[in-house]
C-alpha cells in the first residue's frame, strides 16, 4: 500500500522516466530518428541533426547499459551508430534518387524479395540447430536447390517438377551432412564446411555439362506471382496505394514463406515433435532415456532443414532471377545463419533479422542503380550492414544469443 | 562395441566431445600418413568415376591431361641442360630443362603453391589451438588491399625495404582482422566460425567499396573499370625463374616455405606453441595447468591471421600487382586453405604436401593449361572443388578410422605387433 501510494509522488514518476530501461528506449527511438531525418520525405541535407541525435542516442545507450540493461542500452547504441552512418551514407546521394529510392511500397516488396530465400534457409537451419546439429552447409543446400530447382523446371516444364526437384537434391545433401554428423560423428562445422565444397563442385559441373556457356534457358517456367486486386482500393487512398505496391503481386514463394513462419513456430513450440528436437538439442542423453530416439530426430530434422534451404534456393533460381549461374547464393547461407543466430534461434526472431537484412541488400542494391552522384560508391557499404549487426549480436553486446546447449556436440549412444 | 568393455578415462565424462585438436592427435597416432593418402586416393577415384559417367572417357587419360598441365612432369623430363648460377653470368651443368614449356607451367603451379601453404597455415595454426579459421579469404583480402595501398604509396623507397614494409602491413593488417575474431572469443566466447565468416563478408565488401566505381582506392585514369593503380616497380616481388614478362616465378614461394619454418619452430620449439597446442588438446586443463586460455586463443587468431594476411599480400607483389572488383568477389584461396591443412594433418610437411596437390590441381584444371579437347576446363575447376569437398568430408569423419584401425587391431598379427 505504502509502495503505491508513493508512486504518485513526482519523485518515483521521474525516477520511472528516468530508469535504465526507459533512457535506453529513447535512446533507440532518438537512433531511428537519426536516419530517418535523412530518409523522404524529411530529407535533411545537412550532418549536424542526425550526427546529434546519433549520439544522444549512443550516450542514452552506454548509460543505460552501464545500469544494467543490457539488451535496450546495447540496441540504443548500435542503433545511434546505425543512425549516423545510415544518414551520413544516405546524404552522398542525391536528394532526386532518393525520392526515386524510396518508394517505400517498392522498397517493402524489395525487402521481402531480399529476406525470402534468407527465411526459409534459416527456418531450416533453425530446425538442424534446435535438433544440436550445426548447419553451416545450408549455403551449399541453398545452392543446390537454386541448380536443381532450374534444371528441374527445364526437364519437366513447370515450376512444380523444378521445386520438387529443388528440394529432393536439398534434402539429399543434407542427408550427407547428416550421415557424417550424426552416425559418423564427424566434426560438424568441418562436414559442413565439405558440403559446402561439394554442393558448389556438383552444380557447378553439372551446370557447365549441360548447359556450357549459353546458360539456362531464358524461358524457364517461372514461380508465378500472386496478384491481389482489391487492395489498392483499401481506404486512405495512401495506405491502399502502399499495400498494393507492397503486397500487390509478390510471389508466390514469398507467401509460402511468410505462411511457414507461424507453422514453424507452432511445429516447434507447440507440438510433441518440437519437443522431441528440443529435447535432442537440449539434452540429448536425457532424451535417449526416455525413448526418444537421438540419431532418427536428428536425421529427420537435418534432412528438413536441406529441404527448406533448397525451397529458398528454388526461389532464387525460379521466382527472383529466373536463371541459374554458378554460386548464385553467393552467401546467402551463411546470412541465414547469422540470421538465425540473430533472432536467437526462433521463428520470428529470425524473419525480423531476415528482413532486416533483406532491407539492407534492397538498399545497397537500388541506392546506386539510381544514383548519378559522384560517390556512387558509398551504398556499397550497406552490404557489411547484417554482417556488423550479427558481429555484434553474438557478441553479445545487445544481449547474448544463447544457442541449444548440445548444438555441435555429436551424440553417442551407451 | 570393445568401448564398452574398457572403463572410460577417468578425465572426462561420457558428454565431454574431444576437441578438433584432440580428435587430430588421434588420427597421427591412429593412421599417420597413410590416411590422409588414403583420403585423398578415394576422393580422386570418386572424381574419377565422375568423369567417367559424365564424359565417357578414360578418367586416367584425364588426370593425366590434368598432371601434364600442372608443369610437375617437369621433373621427369631429365636431360642434358645448364643452369644459370644466382649472383654471376655463369652456366653449369643441369638435369632439367628450365626453359620448357612444363617448366612455365610448373612456375604457375608454384604461384598458386604459394598462397596456398600460407591460407593453409592459417588454418592450421588455429586449429592446433582448437579454433576453426573460416576467416581465411576475409584476412587474405584485407592484407591484399592493405598490400596494394602500401605498395602505391611510398614509391621512392629502395626495393626491399619497399616490399619488406609491404608485407608486414598486410601481415599486420591480417592479424588485426583475425584479431577480432580472437578477441570475441577470447573476452565473450562468440563462436569464432560465426564471427570470422561475418568478418569474410565485411572485409568482401569494405574492399569492394574500395576497389569498385568511385572508391577510394580505384585508379582515377580508368574510370570505366573498378581496378586499383599498379603498385610501385620497387615494391614488386624479384622474379628469380622464367620470363617477367609471362609471370615468371617470384620469390613469393621462398617466404612461404619460410613461413612453413616458423610455423614449426613456433609451434614446436616455443612456449607460445606449446601453450596454443595444450589450449587446442583440452582447453580445460590448459586453464587448470595455469595457462590462459583467452591469450591464447587471441594470439592464436591473430598469428592464423598474419599467415593469411602475408598471403594476400605475395599475392599482390609477387604477380598481380593491383586488384579489381572481380578479383575481390571471388577469392577462395581461404577456403581452400582449410582443406589444404586438413589433408595435411595441421603439420608443416603436410601442409606443403596438400598446398602442391590441390595448387597443381588449380593450375593442371586451369582454361589456359588444359586441352578442352580432353576435358573441358570449367568442368574440369569444378572437379576440384567436388575433390576438395569430398577430401574435407573424409578427413572430417575420422569414425571410418576409428573402424578400420579396431578391425586392424582383432587382426592377430597386429595385436602381436601392439604388445612388442
């Protein structure tokens, strides 16, 4: 009683205000607002605001981190740093390009084109990880998935037959990985390493032996988008414009992908089977005892996470740039990766690295398509964007990421 | 299982997963140098029957277009010839000739040898310490930037001094950037293969922001193409075999088997080595046994790093001089680093060994040394990539080992030969 009637008090109302937590939420908004000050509409053409507001925000976060709140305090630093280096990068540019850059409905669907492949290999790997099975291969399942999802569509003539073929030589791959992880209780990183070699040899060679220097076929049976006609008449007119510029016609496996998130979450926290991988990447000797089996779980979790990977691959080759050339994923694998890592080895955590690593590349990609300014080359640097932010996620500066604990142990049965 | 019978060793519980250092101590003790022969016996017949179903050819006839590629026939080619001896204009008697097609070929091998032996060191040196270097390329471009941008500055020094400021740059400039890495480790324990494969990708695109369109570091007279400017004459490697002019071979592969020197003297005549391999053996009872982990792991790092680094830059003096876009986007020598010290067991010997072998193999499979004829080049480079796959996977299980050494073991005349 006493303890609430003194929270009426000015004093504790500041002393609320002024918490840790609170100083370090700011400190994240203020971060944003850095960037977003040189973003459209705004538009700030001058460095002293967003530098400013940078490390305000920067100085909220070391504060709040020194009492104790890690997680916000962290977050409010890197995002006043982002802050200064997005708005310094984005004002090389000029304020016309910009105009054209940021058509956030386009640069919404551009992201979700980025993040797709990403979500379904991390969805993937995030089901190898929780099973405690380390997953770097899923860059070279990736890859294989983009080959044989073309080749497929060019044998059968639909995308369906190329999916299905994407996916079995996903999954096959992972089955190697699988094999030397699980029952050969190989080093898990040095066995993924070596699917990644494989992965990039065979399609490669199988590239080359049949298709040579013509590359695939311009008339690939692409993935087809989906078109959603009522939404542009969604009221406001903007929001409605928005919406339908975003999500008007993507395609269709971005919407697959989308529809996994919730399925994945669900499979994985809500269901006996999650709970089995849980357990197995957990601990696995607790799980043996009470009748599960370690090597099957891990086998089929391992073998899934190919699968998905490859789906992700699949786009790539038949939904983003309808061909296929050699290491297209060009390290994409290894983003989801981080990704996962990222969003701490869930669902939704992940998408949320995902996009916003998807964000970065649309950025990196469309800022200097359309630039004409001298310092074109500035935006390159966007592209270093999810790879600092993972750096710093595991090292565990905006909270630490905390793995399965049987993650890259192999299990061996008594 | 003849587990299960033995009581397990007091030390460690049944959870407790050897290290990779660990794990690569048994395979010396377990098959020494017949396994990793083995290994890559059967990655090259598995290769073969590739060639054989794809192509329907004679896989022998093959490699052997592949061999004669890689200038090593060079040595059996022996006859009658003369040698220039170093510092005079005078001629003596020679077995080989050195003037021979194969003998330029067996030049651009030993090119290719000799970034090979340093990423491969790179990896070596922190796997004795129990850490896998995945960083390689990232460390490999960061001395190959740090090399070129040295090497354009300073154009009036001497020659040596040049090139020796040059190397050790790079060689710095790796060290730090595989320092990091070292340091996440050594202070919050983030996984060196995650941080140093986000340190590959910030290093791919920090140099390709430098070399590319507008960069910093692109050539002001070529506005049309993303390259650097050539580095100074005085900071180019000296060529000691063949023609300057048709990228003859530098002195670049001297240092390397220099570095191969220090890599064994460090880690077998030192306490540093001795520190770093007890850390990679059981990091556990390093600690217990007084020796901080966390320095050796970031000491460890960063000298894996130097290895790596010092690559990128012989590679920048010794023979391409500048670097552009196309070459920054596609460095793999890092990867192939890690096969290159795996199949070599993490030693100095092995390590030169495996360099040859998949150096031989990069420039035996090249479009410039191979008949298309025979084998298509391009299927040909990606041959190598399915052998190094296939020769990682095997090292990697050393389980078919473990197998073959316990079925060699119920064999009576090898258990004889045990209890002498």
């Amino acid at each position: 009683m006493i303890a609430r009637a003194e929270g009426f008090e000015p004093r504790t109302v500041l002393a609320r205000i002024t918490s840790p937590r609170m100083v370090g939420i700011v400190g994240i908004a203020l971060g944003v607002i850095a960037f977003w000050l040189a973003l459209p509409p705004v538009t700030v053409r001058s460095a002293p605001a967003p530098i400013a507001l940078g490390i305000l925000a920067v100085a909220a976060g070391i504060w709040a981190f020194a009492r104790g709140e890690r997680h916000v305090g962290g977050g409010a630093a890197v995002a006043g740093v982002v802050g200064i280096v997005g708005a310094l990068v984005t004002m090389q540019s000029t304020t016309a390009n910009l105009k054209d850059v940021f058509v956030w409905s386009a640069l919404a669907a551009a992201t979700l084109r980025y993040a797709t492949p990403l979500t379904f290999a991390a969805i993937g790997g995030m089901f190898s990880e929780r099973s405690g099975v380390v997953n770097i291969g899923l860059e070279g399942m990736m890859l294989m998935g983009a080959f044989f999802g073309a080749w497929g569509a060019d044998k059968t003539g639909s995308w369906v037959g190329g999916l299905a073929f994407g996916i079995a030589a996903g999954g096959a791959l992972a089955l190697v990985h699988a094999v030397f992880s699980i029952h050969l209780r190989a080093d898990q990183i040095v066995s993924g390493t070596a699917v990644n070699f494989l992965a990039l040899g065979i399609t490669g060679y199988i590239y080359n032996d049949v298709y040579g220097n013509n590359g695939t076929p311009n008339d690939l049976p692409a993935i087809p988008d989906v078109n959603i006609g009522f939404l542009d008449s969604i009221p406001p007119h903007a929001l409605g414009n928005f919406l339908d510029g975003a999500f008007g016609s993507l395609n269709l496996m971005i919407w697959i992908a989308l529809a996994l998130l919730p399925v994945s979450y669900v499979v994985m926290f809500r269901t006996a089977v999650g709970l089995r991988i849980r357990s197995v990447g957990e601990h696995p000797r607790a799980a043996d005892t009470v009748g599960i089996s370690v090597y099957g779980t891990r086998y089929a979790a391992v073998t899934l996470s190919g699968m998905l990977a490859a789906m992700g691959g699949v786009f790539l080759s038949l939904g983003f740039v309808n061909s296929f050339t050699e290491n297209m994923t060009a390290g994409r694998g290894f983003i989801a990766l981080a990704a996962l890592i990222f969003g701490g080895w869930r669902p939704f955590g992940a998408f949320a690295a995902c996009v916003l690593f998807g964000f970065s590349s649309a950025l990196a990609q469309r800022l200097p398509d359309l630039s004409t300014s001298e310092s074109a080359a500035w935006p390159v640097l966007f592209q270093t964007l999810p790879y600092v932010l993972t750096l710093i996620a595991v090292a565990g500066i905006i909270g630490r990421s905390i793995p399965p604990a049987a993650v890259g142990r192999p299990y061996k049965k008594q | 299982m003849t587990e299960a019978s033995k009581p397990p060793p007091p030390a460690s519980s049944p959870e407790t997963i050897p290290s990779v250092a660990a794990r690569l101590a048994f395979y010396q003790r377990a098959g020494g140098v017949i396994t990793p022969l083995l290994t890559a016996v059967v990655a090259f017949f598995i290769a073969g029957l590739v060639i054989l179903v794809t192509t329907h050819k004679n896989p022998l006839s093959t490699y052997r277009a592949i061999f004669d590629g890689t200038g090593l026939n060079w040595f059996f080619h022996v006859g009658s010839h003369s040698i220039g001896l170093p510092f005079s204009d005078s001629r003596v008697w020679f077995p080989w000739d050195t003037g021979s097609a194969a003998a330029m070929n067996l030049q651009q091998t030993l090119i290719v040898v000799t970034p090979l032996i340093l990423t491969g060191l790179a990896v070596a040196f922190a796997f004795r310490c129990g850490l896998f270097n995945i960083g390689g390329n990232g460390q490999y471009t960061v001395g190959a930037v740090v090399a070129v941008q040295f090497g354009i500055w300073f154009a009036g020094l001497p020659g040596p001094l040049h090139v020796l400021l040059a190397m050790a740059a790079a060689t710095v400039a790796g060290a730090m950037w595989a320092g990091i890495a070292g340091l996440l480790k050594a202070t919050v324990g983030a996984h060196e293969v995650i941080t140093t494969i986000m340190l590959n990708w910030i290093a791919l695109w920090i140099a390709s922001y430098l070399v590319g369109f507008g960069g910093p570091m692109q050539d002001p007279r070529q506005i049309s193409a993303p390259v650097t400017r050539q580095i100074a004459e005085s900071a180019k490697l000296k060529i000691f075999w063949g023609n300057a002019l048709l990228q003859g071979l530098h002195i670049g592969i001297v240092i390397a088997i220099f570095a191969l020197f220090v890599y064994w003297i460090v880690l077998n005549r030192t306490t540093l080595g001795y520190e770093v391999k007890a850390v990679g053996f059981n990091p556990e009872a390093a600690r217990y046994g007084g020796i901080s982990v966390a320095r050796n792991y970031f000491l460890a790092m960063a000298i894996s790093g130097a290895f790596a680094g010092l690559a990128g830059a012989i590679d920048i003096l010794g023979w391409e001089f500048n670097l552009d876009l196309t070459e920054v986007q596609s460095v793999q020598i890092g990867f192939i680093g890690i096969a290159v010290a795996l199949l070599g067991r993490n030693t100095a010997v092995g390590v030169f060994l495996s360099a040859i072998l998949f150096g031989a193999l990069l420039t035996g499979t090249s479009t410039r040394n191979l008949d298309p004829t025979i084998f298509k080049p391009e299927l040909a480079g990606n041959l190598t990539r399915i052998i190094q796959g296939l020769v990682v996977l095997f090292v990697g299980a050393d389980l078919i080992i473990l197998y073959l050494w316990q079925a060699r073991r119920k064999l009576p005349f090898a258990r004889k030969a045990d209890q002498r």
